[in-house]
C-alpha cells in the first residue's frame, strides 16, 4: 500500500513540473534543422504611405521636339490630377530599335515604351509585353479600324495606338507633264512607261525612297493595285529591275526636297508629316490607295504605347495611357503637333474635321481592317527582306521564295 502511495506522490511531482515550464518553449517537431521562414508582406509599409499607390512612372518615347514638348504638357496633366510624377525619355529616332530591344530583353524596363504599331505583336507573340486589357479597359477609346488587327493577338490587346502617319507619293506635276504624264501613275504599266521615260535622260531618278523601313516602297506597290506580301511576281521583278534608278537613303535627307523640285526625282515616297513641313504649292501629295481598292493600309506608319512584361506598374501605367489617347488629350496633340491621332471617332462628321489632307478623311474611317496575314518572323522579317530587295542584296527570286515561306 505505501509503495502505491509512493508512486502517485511521483506522478503528482513529474505532472508539476511539466506544468511550470515556460510558455514561450516550443516543441519542434520539424526534422529540417533550418526551418522555413515566413515570407514578409509585401503590403507592410508601402513606399508612398498607401496601399498600391506609386510615386512616379517612367516612359520611354521617340519624338520630334515639338512632340516632346506637347506629350510633357499632357503628362504634367495628368501629375496634377493624379499625382503621379511622369518621367520621360526621348530617343533619337536613329537609335530607337536598338533602345526599345534593349529596354525589352535587357535592360531595366520602363512602365511604358513606344513602338511602330506594326510591331506590337511581335514583341507580344515573343512573351515581352502584357495585354493592355488584363489591367483596365479604356473606354470610348477606339482607334481607326485599320489599326486594331495590328494590335490584337491571343484574345488581348497589346498596344494603344498614339497616331498614324500615312505614307505619300509626292511629285511636281509640272516634272511629271515634261515625262508624259499629268497624273501619278496607277498601274504596273504606267509606272513602267514613267520609268522609260525617265531613263531618256542621264542622272535623273524614277523614285526616292527610305530604306530603313518597308513603307515607302509599300506606297509604290499599293499605287500599282499589290502589296508587299503579294505574290504578284511581275511587281517583284519591275522592283528589282528599276531600282537602279531609285534614290534610297537610310536616314532622313532633306535633300529629297529639293532633288523633287529640281526634277532631280520624279517621285518620292514620304511620310504625311514631313509633306505637311516641307511640301509646297508647287508640288502635290497623294496618297497611293482610294477607299475603293478594298485592301488595308499597309503604307500607314503608326506609333503605340505597350506595357513591358517588366513593367514596374503596369495599372498606373494604363492609367496614364487612358488619360493620354483620351478625345480631349487627342485632339489636343492633333491641333498642337499637326499629327494625325489614332483615335476614330476624332474623324468622324460631328467632329467636322477641318485639317487639310491630300486624301478625303473617308479613307482613314474604311471599316475594311488590315489583312490578318500570319507571316512567320513578324514584321521584322519584312522590313528586313524590303531593305535586301531594295539595296540589292536579295533578287526578286530570293523575296518571292521569302514571301512564300513566311505565308506557309
């Protein structure tokens, strides 16, 4: 009986003692000597005091000066109602591609950058963008017709066009009357009959074009009725036969102006922009489609906003896109740089569109889109083939083969 006691008066001890330990003690049952540690919340202490608010946003462009200076403005805009700091990087137009590749793939990506709208969906479809509308919609916001199927791929949106910037065949009738002509030529055949025409005399140019991009030359072919992903093989050879006689620069040559005027060039591809700054009453601009031809403007330069996949704030940065292609802040670039906005309904009769262009505004407003042609290598790979047609580097054979490939 005693040792019975014995053994409850050890229970009651061993129970005591279990009880008086400290509660902070622990027992660690994970066999990891290095337990895993929480991560720290990420909303603890935000930098600008509120939760999901941003101090500033960093955008990278390419711009005239006087672009520049309007696209300031609009943005110190939108810091007052926002107060949002908009810090902006202009580039040289020369340097633009290499910067946009490096801000892409490399470097420390910018909450925005522009880019030609033709090439939106290349850097989408290689995974370096964000769709625009994973973030917010932008109402009241469309732009021309034309414009969206270079935009859109998978589902989403991947740019918010800026403006356009259509090409244009520019000449002096009187030049054109002395070669036998007293309109531009609208056909395989009559650009042929100009161009005999023009070899009668030494030293004298058929067409003066741009290199560094397929536009020019896109211009020439749709005045002839094709395309540059036309298989229409008696294009390519004319093309690869005349441009011995094609003027081609690399950069933009002021020049081209006056070799126009001199008769020096019977025609010359431009952009609508540099024909509003340097065209004159002597000269005449036209553009290489009608509304009737049915086909999209593949000669339509265009610039975009797109969201790097990098973005640091990719909701305030749409915020700003929202403000900036908004009807005020278009008309207001419109009226302030003499460019054309991308955003439709500025086009549209109760806007009574009063600037002067060499073509009627219907043909901005065709509801026929741009064709949904999937070329393999994107965009790139046709400003690249253009550039080895036109300097001489690949033969019409060679660019057929390439067309053929990339539509396959």
């Amino acid at each position: 009986m005693l040792k019975r006691k014995n053994y409850w008066l050890l229970f009651a001890i061993l129970l005591l003692s279990l009880t008086s330990l400290s509660p902070s003690m622990e027992l660690n049952t994970n066999n990891d000597p290095h337990p895993m540690k929480k991560p720290q919340s990420q909303s603890t202490n935000p930098s600008s005091g509120e939760e999901g608010t941003i101090d500033s946003l960093r955008i990278t462009v390419s711009l005239n000066s006087e672009e520049f200076n309007e696209l300031e403005l609009l943005s110190n805009r939108y810091t007052l109602e926002s107060g949002v700091k908009v810090i902006l990087r202009n580039i040289d137009s020369e340097d633009a591609d290499e910067v946009l590749k490096h801000d892409l793939t490399i470097g420390d990506s910018p909450d925005i950058v522009m880019a030609d709208g033709r090439s939106i969906l290349d850097w989408a479809t290689r995974g370096y963008l964000l769709p625009v509308d994973v973030y917010q919609s932008i109402p009241g916001t469309a732009p021309l017709t034309q414009l969206i199927p270079w935009m859109q791929w998978n589902g989403y949106n991947w740019g918010v066009p800026l403006d356009i910037d259509p090409y244009v065949l520019v000449y002096s009738p009187q030049r054109l009357a002395e070669l036998g002509f007293t309109t531009l030529p609208r056909s395989l055949e009559q650009w042929n009959t100009l161009l005999q025409n023009v070899l009668k005399e030494q030293g004298k140019y058929l067409l003066a074009m741009d290199t560094r991009n397929p536009y020019g030359l896109s211009a020439v072919m749709e005045s002839m009725n094709s395309s540059l992903l036309s298989d229409n093989q008696e294009v390519i050879n004319w093309t690869q036969n005349a441009r011995s006689y094609f003027y081609l620069t690399s950069r933009y040559n002021k020049d081209v102006w006056d070799m126009i005027q001199s008769g020096s060039v019977a025609v010359a591809a431009l952009p609508l922009s540099e024909w509003k700054k340097h065209g004159n009453s002597s000269l005449v601009a036209e553009a290489p489609l009608t509304a009737s031809n049915g086909r999209g403007l593949e000669s339509y330069y265009s610039r975009s906003f797109a969201l790097p996949a990098q973005s640091p704030n990719p909701k305030e940065a749409v915020n700003w896109l929202t403000f900036i292609t908004s009807e005020d802040s278009q008309m207001d670039w419109l009226e302030n740089t003499g460019s054309l906005p991308a955003l439709d309904v500025l086009y549209r009769s109760e806007h009574d569109f009063k600037y002067r262009l060499p073509f009627g505004v219907e043909l901005l407003l065709t509801e026929e889109t741009a064709p949904e042609v999937e070329f393999q290598g994107g965009w790139s790979k046709i400003v690249e083939a253009v550039s080895l047609l036109l300097t001489g580097k690949m033969d019409a054979a060679g660019y057929k083969d390439f067309i053929k490939e990339g539509l396959e």
